[in-house]
C-alpha cells in the first residue's frame, strides 16, 4: 500500500482537515505526492510572475492558513501523462463526494472561468468550496 514520505506530509499538515482527510484515504490506493498547500506571499507571488497562477496573494485559496487548496501529483511524476492526472482527479472526487466535501480542480478551469483562448490548466490543484 502507497503511503506519505516525509515532505509529502508536512506539506499535507498545512492544509485544511478537509483535504488531509480526503488525501489520506486517496494514499490508500494510489501513489501521490503533495506538492503545496499553504503558500506564503512571496512564494504565491513568484508563482503568479512565472505565470504559474493567475492569482496574486493574498487572493488564492492556498494563502489561508491552514490551506484550503492542495497540489497533488501521482508518483511517479510524469508532467505529460495527463490520463494519470484525470484518474487521481476521479479518485479524489470519488472520495471527497463521499465525506461530502465539494471540490473544485484545476484541470477544469477554463470550464469553471471561461479562460477564452487560454490553455492554462492546473491538473495538480485541488481547492475545497466553501
């Protein structure tokens, strides 16, 4: 069975009890790491001037502390293997539905915001809707 490495879980401790719940059941069955959750205004900054957010600080969900959004990736990471992205999302749908919890993913922005002409896409990020 999968299970948190050490980074994995301090980064996972810096969200909200919703998301460290719904992340350690996905863990059970398949491998992820956190990548992010609380971000600092510096470190959400630089993220929003690489291009990397569409949000300033203290305007993002991972700003909040604990953190009310979450960057998941499947492990091993492969930055072009999307369908692994789509099955984690599916699986963290699943799970949140079923502590009932609703998420919001960034695989699905352009469908959540209307980015028109815009390919940005997020497939890491999970935020919990308040």
């Amino acid at each position: 069975m999968p299970k948190f490495g050490k980074r994995s879980l301090e980064r996972l401790e810096t969200c909200c009890v919703e998301l460290q719940n719904i992340l350690h059941e996905v863990i059970k069955i398949y491998d992820i790491s956190v990548l992010e959750g609380f971000r600092s205004e510096e470190r959400q900054n630089q993220l929003f001037d690489e291009g990397k957010s569409k949000l300033r600080f203290p305007d993002g969900k991972h700003n909040k502390n604990p953190s009310d959004a979450v960057d998941v990736v499947p492990y091993p990471v492969d930055w072009n293997d999307d369908a692994r992205f789509f099955f984690l999302a599916g699986l963290m749908f699943a799970e949140a539905e079923r502590q009932g919890v609703k998420l919001r993913w960034g695989g699905n922005w352009r469908m959540d915001y209307d980015f028109a002409n815009n390919s940005f896409k997020d497939l890491p990020h999970f935020e919990v809707v308040r």
